[in-house]
C-alpha cells in the first residue's frame, strides 16, 4: 500500500473507531436504541464491555484495521494502533456531565438557602479618606468630576 494511502485510511478508521465506541458505550442512540440494547445486556460479560469504552474500542477497532490493511501482523498492530488512538480521543474530550438526584430536604430544613447575612461591612462614606483612595480618589455613586 501506497504510504500517503495507508495514513489517510488510519485516520479515518481512527474516528471512525472513536465514533462508534463513544455512541456505542456512552450515548443513548436515536430513538434511545442504544441504550434500551445496553440495558437487555444487563451485568453480564457483554454488558461490562459496552460500559468500558477501552474495552469496547478494541472490538470496534478488529474490523476497522481491516479497512487499513490485509496483511496479519500489519493488521495486529494497525488493530492495537487504532483503538489507542480511539482511547487518546477519548481523552482529549471534555469529562462527562453526570446527571445526581437531589436529596430530599426535610420539611423545614433550611441548610440549603444562602445565608441572608452580608459578609463585610456596609459601603464606606465619601468622606472616608480609605473610600477615596481604594476608588481612585473618586467615592462610590458621585459623578466623576472629570466629565
């Protein structure tokens, strides 16, 4: 195989592993297929394997590397090749916003309402000599004398 040849094949198999791993371990699928079908999987085997996207990468990424090359050690290491690059992809990506239920809050429980209490004093005076010189010697809610 021609060397430029080989390398775009690489790529495109590389995201196309990285496509199908990440739909297959991580998204619902249209119309929620995806995830109904990681569901009847259940805890066994298979199912531990559609959880894991490194797992699940190296079984994307057999026939892939078949895309990439027909010689067996070429298509072991082209194998291998692609689903560490599927997993470095992976990386490369923003961590995945985990969705938690909120607790029950008991009735009259009030530990998650902000504390009405103002931390710091209230606002200096224009007459105070600190208030002029923190605000560039200009108070707070006074015109700028300069305009």
């Amino acid at each position: 195989m021609v060397e430029p040849e080989f390398w775009i094949r690489f790529v495109l198999a590389s995201l196309a592993t990285w496509r199908v791993t990440h739909l297959l371990a991580q998204e619902d699928g249209p119309a929620d297929l995806i995830v109904r079908f990681r569901a009847r999987l259940g805890n066994g085997l298979a199912g531990s394997l559609m959880d894991c996207f490194q797992c699940l990468s190296l079984w994307i990424a057999a026939p892939a590397a078949l895309f990439v090359t027909r010689h067996l050690i070429d298509w072991m290491f082209t194998w291998l090749a692609l689903s560490g690059a599927a997993c470095l992809l992976e990386r490369l990506g923003p961590e995945p916003v985990e969705i938690q239920p909120m607790s029950e809050t008991i009735e009259g429980d009030t530990s998650h309402v902000l504390r009405s209490e103002t931390i710091g004093a209230a606002e200096p005076h224009a007459g105070n000599s600190l208030a002029s010189s923190q605000a560039g010697g200009q108070s707070y809610g006074e015109p700028d004398s300069e305009s």
